[in-house]
C-alpha cells in the first residue's frame, strides 16, 4: 500500500518558512546553514532528514568545510518538521 503523501512545514528561528511537499518520504527534522562569506554575501544550504541525530551530523563537518570555502562565518540550525497544508 502507498504511503499517504503530506506537506511538512519547518518554521526557523528568523521566521523563515519552507514547506516540503507533497512527499512521503519519513521526514522529522530540517536543516539549514547560513553562510557568510569573506567578501560579505551571505550562501544558503538546507535539507531535510530521517532523525534528529541524521540532522545534526550535519555539523560535524562545518568547520572544516568553512576553512576550504572561505567562510567569514556560519550559522547552523536545526528545526522539528510540522505537518499541515501549504499556505
């Protein structure tokens, strides 16, 4: 039997929302890493994941990645999915 196709929704911190969808894939928890670079423009990359702890291995390669990409800095979050319909 198909699984049941949802929207998900992930609100961040700053207010920004992405609704994911429709999908049935068994997403929990999103992500997202907010980049600014040397010359003060700002990169964005985000996915979404199975668990908390998928979500979060995602940091564990951030720092390195932003020496070998220039990184002035960078800011990583994590936030729970929510179920509903798009806006």
């Amino acid at each position: 039997m198909a699984r049941k196709k949802r929207y998900l929704t992930a609100t961040m911190a700053d207010g920004w929302v992405k609704t994911i969808g429709p999908t049935a894939a068994p997403f929990t928890h999103f992500w997202r890493i907010v980049a600014v670079l040397e010359n003060g423009k700002t990169e964005v990359f985000w996915g979404h994941s199975k668990s908390p702890k998928e979500a979060a291995g995602k940091s564990t390669a951030l720092a390195e990645a932003a020496r070998q990409r220039g990184w002035a800095s960078y800011a990583f979050e994590i936030v729970e999915l929510t179920e509903g319909r798009p806006a």
